[in-house]
C-alpha cells in the first residue's frame, strides 16, 4: 500500500537535494563527455599544452579520427534503424499486437523518433551516453487529450540519473531528473 506525503511536503526542496546529489556524483563522468566531445569534435590539446608549444615555436598539429568513427557508427544505425516491437504473449492475440504496432509506428512517425535515437546515438558514441524521452503532450490548447511523443534530450547533461542505480540499462532508477535551461 503507498502512503502519500503529507500536505506540506516540499517538494522543490526534495527536488534540490536530489539535484545536488546526482550532480556530485555524476559530475566525473560529465567530465570524462565533455573531453570525449571536445576529441570528437578535433579539439585535441589541451588549451595549456597549445599555447606552451605555440610559444615554444612547435607545432600543435591535429588530426581527427575520432570524428570519421563516430560518424560511421552512426550511419550503420541511420541504415538499420531500431524500431520497437510488439510480440503478442499469452492471453493476447496476434491482431491486438498488430493493432498496438500500428499505434507505435505512427507515435514514431509524428515524434521524427529516428532523428531522437540518431541524436542520442551520436552522443552515445562521441561521449559515452546520450537520451531521448517518451513525453505527453496536450492535442490542442483547449482539449484534455494527451497524444504520446518521443522526444530528443538535446544536451545529455542535463538529464541526472538516481546515483544508486546497479543495472547497466538504468532499470532500477528510483527517479530521474531532466533539467532545462531557461
């Protein structure tokens, strides 16, 4: 049985403390995307090494391969494009599972869902993760109807993970925050 807060509760105060705490510990690994871009990207020196040879009078040459990898990581997904499938199970028959895939295909075509996952392949790749989110959205400004969409996570670091979780996929997360700039 859930119990529910009290009145009173705070919940922007809850929010802040599990901001503060999933930033703390997710700050290394932001980090470690932020050189892994800044590579892909053909940034590989760093600004105290350049500027030291730079006035040394030695080259600082670069050479961006990491780029033309992650590129082609991304076309071979761009090529065979992740799709969700509906299988039906036990009690379900096969016409209620093409029913749900045809409903599924069209939440995909309306939310461009293949420049969402391109997006978090990319950086994914590049970096080390990336996102998108299922999200829902009012139909119209004076209707209740909510229609599903998938949507892209522009910048990964925004998006801050329950510091506890122990599976690989994220699964067992408590709570997740996305935040957004403004």
């Amino acid at each position: 049985m859930e119990t529910r807060p009290p009145d009173n509760f705070d919940y922007f105060a809850l929010a802040k403390k599990r901001r503060d705490q999933a930033q703390s510990y997710w700050k290394d690994i932001y980090a470690d995307f932020d050189t892994d871009m800044r590579l892909v990207a053909g940034d590989q020196w760093r600004t105290s090494d350049r500027a030291a040879r730079e006035q040394a009078g030695r080259p600082a040459l670069q050479f961006n391969r990491q780029a033309q990898n992650v590129q082609m990581l991304v076309n071979t997904i761009r090529q065979n494009k992740p799709a969700i499938r509906v299988n039906p199970k036990s009690d379900s028959t096969v016409e209620e599972a093409k029913y749900f895939q045809g409903i599924i295909r069209h939440i995909e075509y309306a939310s461009q869902a293949d420049m969402c996952r391109e997006n978090a392949a990319e950086y994914s790749i590049g970096g080390g993760f990336g996102f998108y989110r299922i999200t829902t959205e009012y139909a119209s400004d004076d209707s209740f109807d909510l229609d599903i969409f998938i949507r892209r996570i522009a910048d990964p670091k925004t998006v801050l993970f329950d510091p506890n979780v122990m599976q690989p996929d994220f699964s067992d997360a408590r709570w997740c925050q996305v935040w957004e700039y403004m």
